[in-house]
C-alpha cells in the first residue's frame, strides 16, 4: 500500500510461485497478497520437497537447477 492505494508488485497465474527466491535462499520472510477472485493457494513445505526429490531424479535436476538459477 502506498498512500492508501494499491499497487500490484507481481501477477500470478496457475503454478506461480510466491517469494521463490526467499524459499531458496533459506530466509525468514513475509509476503503479503490479495486474491482478486475466489482462488486456491496451495503451499508446499520445503521438508516436504525434500522428501519427494531424491524419488524423482527428473524433477531433483529441475529443482537443482532452478534452484542454481534463482541464486544467482
């Protein structure tokens, strides 16, 4: 909010990832967002990602890679 008026940082769309770089990074953050319609935010832990990565050599490479990619 600036001055009482909204302002969009950031459009998503269906499989956007919120605050990525924050996720990879490992820190401690907030984000705030507002739906404009009736939407389903779904959250996945990174434990969770974790557990499912070393079951699925394709999606680890992905992952890593991105991962690498975002860092930087």
């Amino acid at each position: 909010m600036e001055q009482n008026h909204e302002f969009v940082l950031e459009k998503l769309f269906r499989g956007s990832i919120i605050n990525y770089r924050t996720f990879f990074m490992e820190e401690d953050g907030k984000v705030f967002y507002k739906f404009g319609r009736n939407s389903i935010c779904f959250e996945l832990p990174i434990s969770t990602m974790m557990d499912v990565l070393p079951r699925h050599k394709e999606l680890r490479k992905k992952f890593m890679s991105f991962k690498q990619k975002t860092i930087i």
